[in-house]
C-alpha cells in the first residue's frame, strides 16, 4: 500500500507511474504461505506450539537463554519496562533518534522518559549518560538505529557502576553483531527487544521479541504477557479449586501472538542471513556509489560493529536539501521517508514539559537524513534507478 496515496502498487501501476519503489517492504515467499495455512488449517491457531517452538528457535538463533513472543516489539519493549521496575517516581534513559515506543513504554508504566544525545551514526552517546542519571533512574534504552550496534560495552560499564537495568531496543537489529556477541544474547544487557512488523528483517505481520539470561525476568514477562495469570498449582497463593482454576495476583495484559504468526516467524527465521547479506550487499553498492559525492554524507561501520541495514540512511548538507531531494525522489516514482523525527519534538511530550533543544545532535542529525529503499526484493535495477535520480538531483544542484 502507498500509504501516502491510498494506493495499492498495482492500482499505481495501472495510473501510469514511472516507476514505484517503496523505501521498505517485506519479503513472503511461498514457503511462507504454505506454512501459515497449515496452522490455519489445523485445530490450534493461538496459545499452542507454534508460539513455544518459535521462541526456542529464535533464543537459539541469537544465543540468549530464553525468549518470549509478544503481539508487537511495542508491546515487548512495554513488558520489559515493567519487569525493569520501571513506576511512577522513576526515570528510563534512551535515544531521542528512534521510534516513539522506545520513550513512551516508561510512559506507560508511569515512569518517565529521559533522552541522551546521539553521535555521529545517530547512536545514543555514552559519553553523555553520566550527566543523564539521577537517583531516579532504573534503566537505559540504547537504540541500535538502522541494525547498527551501540557501544554496548561502555553502556554496561556505566549500568552496572549505577546498578541499572539495561534494556536494548533490538527492533532494527536482528542478526547484528557487536564485537564477539550477537545482538539479543544479552551478554551487554539484561533484556533485548525486537520487532516483527513488515518493513524488519524479518516479519510476522505484526510482532515481537524479548530476549533475556534471567529466569526470573524470563518467569514475569511470560505471566505478564498473558494477563499476569498463573496456571502452576504449585505457584498459586490461593486454594486450588480444581483443574479449572488460575489466578491473577497482578495485573498484565493480552500480549499474545499467534501461532500462525510464529509459524510466518519460523519459515522467515531460516532465511534471515540470506535477508541480511542481500540488504549488505545493496548496503555496499550504495555506498560505493556515492562515496565521491561531496554532496552525500554516508554512516559506516565502525570496527567492532555489524550492521544488518534495517535502514539505509544518507545524510545531505540541510533541511532545505533534504525536502528538495525529498520531493525529488517521489516526483520519480521512489518512495523515502525520514528515520526519525526527535521523540520528545511530537505534541504528547511536549504536553509534558519537552522543549526543542534538549538535544541539540540529534535535532541537526534529523535535519540531514533521509531513508532510502532497503529490502531484500530491491532488484539491480531498481537500485540502479534510485542512484541515477540522486545523482541526477546533485548533479541539477
């Protein structure tokens, strides 16, 4: 769907348009389908096997003890807040350079949310979140923005001299690496989070992960995802009345997913490398294309780090150039977007005190970017098309 048009791209097609290139899509193959059908068909569609069989074949995947399937990466970065301790009185850090679900789960617990500045590559700083921690604060959200890692290992430094937990927001990262470890095995934190949405690295329509090494985090985030509701005689407070009986001794929510959604997970699981060496591969002829363009700023690697391009971001000389291009690229049928505007800029943080300024980095950094197309679908020639109307823009300049 051209959500900007209301158009579907066969709708867009039968119009006439040059050509319609979407900033991000997901890939679904017939293997895909065929397995989503066959739990559709059988007798158990939610709460069954699939979930439990997803779960452990992701933990494996990204090396963490334990992983629990949540409805949206929304709602497993909410769930990983709660069970961080995370109320009213208290303060979570995270980057203003991320979607608004990596603030706003301190918000829904009540908490409130602190930004940190970004650097160069739009990763949260670790250099200023000393001057961010108060004795309110319970916890850090590092955003690894675009697939690319934090530097996790100052981050925990600072978290443990502080006894703070670390909560990475993963939802851009599945199948990253920083230094020997592998984003969401949870050896620089205590939970990671992912998402599953379309556009990801991998999708189930909509959906989540939280990955932890804690039994005890692990034990609360499976009750919390399901109403806090308690099965186990042997954990109830209360009488059991029968085989019938559970309670719910706190409150939790409806965070389930489905199985025909996990079966969509696994099938999408076996090919993610493929997924992530494709988008490396048109991550690189990107950047060996506008390498020498003085005009075009390009975020890389730094050692120790391993992007799996969620995003491919490029950075331009200001706002002024950024809607120019912008505008451009959609006049050629090339559909971008802008990764992201600082959280605490939209109008339900500033109802709660956030004022523009508050870090500066960050709002320079949104001023120049602009996402473009980046999935694995994207054909040569496609990509080819997307170079030649940048370069076409520069050159006009």
């Amino acid at each position: 769907m051209n959500i900007r048009e209301g158009l579907t791209w066969r709708e867009i097609a039968v119009k006439g348009v040059i050509m319609s290139i979407p900033y991000a899509r997901q890939s679904i193959s017939e293997e895909d389908i065929k397995e989503v059908v066959e739990v559709l068909k059988s007798n158990i569609i939610t709460d069954g096997p699939k979930v439990a069989e997803f779960e452990k074949k992701f933990s494996d995947y990204v090396g963490a003890k334990y992983a629990v399937a949540v409805s949206t990466g929304t709602s497993g970065l909410h769930l990983a807040a709660l069970v961080a301790g995370i109320k009213e009185g208290t303060e979570l850090i995270t980057s203003p350079m991320t979607f608004t679900a990596s603030a706003g789960c301190a918000l829904f617990c009540g908490g409130k949310p602190v930004f940190c500045d970004i650097d160069g590559q739009g990763l949260i700083d670790p250099a200023k979140l000393g001057m961010k921690i108060t004795e309110k604060t319970k916890a850090i959200i590092p955003v690894h923005y675009m697939g690319l890692p934090c530097n996790m290992s100052d981050i925990k430094k600072i978290a443990n001299k502080h006894k703070l937990i670390i909560i990475e927001d993963a939802c851009h990262a599945l199948g990253a690496r920083y230094l020997d470890s592998r984003i969401g095995d949870c050896k620089y934190s205590d939970m990671a989070v992912f998402s599953f949405h379309p556009v990801k690295l991998i999708t189930t329509g909509e959906g989540g992960m939280i990955t932890t090494n804690s039994k005890e985090l692990y034990d609360r985030l499976l009750r919390l995802r399901n109403h806090g509701m308690i099965k186990n005689p042997e954990k109830m407070i209360s009488k059991n009345e029968g085989p019938w009986f559970y309670e719910i001794p706190e409150f939790g929510y409806n965070y389930r997913i489905t199985d025909f959604q996990c079966a969509l997970g696994m099938s999408q699981l076996i090919k993610v490398d493929g997924f992530i060496k494709r988008r490396r591969e048109i991550a690189a002829k990107y950047q060996a294309a506008f390498k020498g363009n003085k005009n075009i700023e390009l975020i890389t690697e730094n050692p120790g780090q391993l992007n799996s391009y969620h995003l491919f971001v490029i950075k331009v000389k200001d706002k002024e150039t950024r809607l120019s291009l912008f505008n451009h690229l959609k006049k050629n049928g090339i559909h971008c977007q802008v990764h992201y505007i600082p959280v605490y800029w939209h109008g339900c943080y500033e109802k709660r005190g956030y004022k523009r300024g508050l870090c500066k980095n960050a709002e320079s950094f949104y001023e120049r970017i602009i996402s473009i197309p980046m999935y694995p679908g994207l054909t040569d020639d496609e990509q080819n098309s997307v170079i030649k109307v940048i370069g076409d823009f520069f050159e006009k300049k």
